[in-house]
C-alpha cells in the first residue's frame, strides 16, 4: 500500500518488492499474495491483472502489477520478485 499511496516512491513508474518464502513452497505463496492482490484491487487502484514479468528477465518467480498511484493519474509497475530460503 505504501507504494500505491504515494509514500514510497512517489511519481516513479517503477519499484520493487522482494518476498522471501521459507516454507519451500513458492506456488502457494505466489497463489496466497496474488488471491490478495486480487481482492484488494480496487483499494489499491490495481489496474490489469498479476501477471508474470517476461520483460525484465526471465526469472520464473518474478510478477507484476500495475496500479495507479495516490489517486492520481501517475502509474506505478511493481515487480514482485519471490526468493527461496529454504
């Protein structure tokens, strides 16, 4: 919420969350942030849908969003990028 509010990165096109998943179970831990994602897209101005990233690289555990940023017109892109830990 804080990129999509405007208090990380405001006016940036793109940002950058990294998840760590520590029970080895990387498909259900994409499925549970992405179901969340979903639900809450309409409080966090979502617009499209979760999707893998194919354009900055072809790391199989990278996503993005996109959502409009602090109401405004400004966009932002996050890629989400899950790393194991196990």
């Amino acid at each position: 919420m804080r990129f999509v509010a405007g208090k990380y990165s405001p006016g940036h096109d793109w940002a950058a969350m990294l998840g760590f998943v520590i029970d080895g179970d990387h498909v259900g831990s994409t499925r549970l942030v992405s179901d969340y994602v979903g639900w809450t897209r309409r409080k966090t101005n979502m617009e499209g849908d979760w999707a893998p990233d194919r354009d900055c690289g072809l790391h199989e555990k990278l996503y993005r969003t996109c959502h409009r940023q602090g109401g405004r017109i400004s966009r932002i892109t996050i890629l989400n990028l899950f790393l194991p830990m196990n």
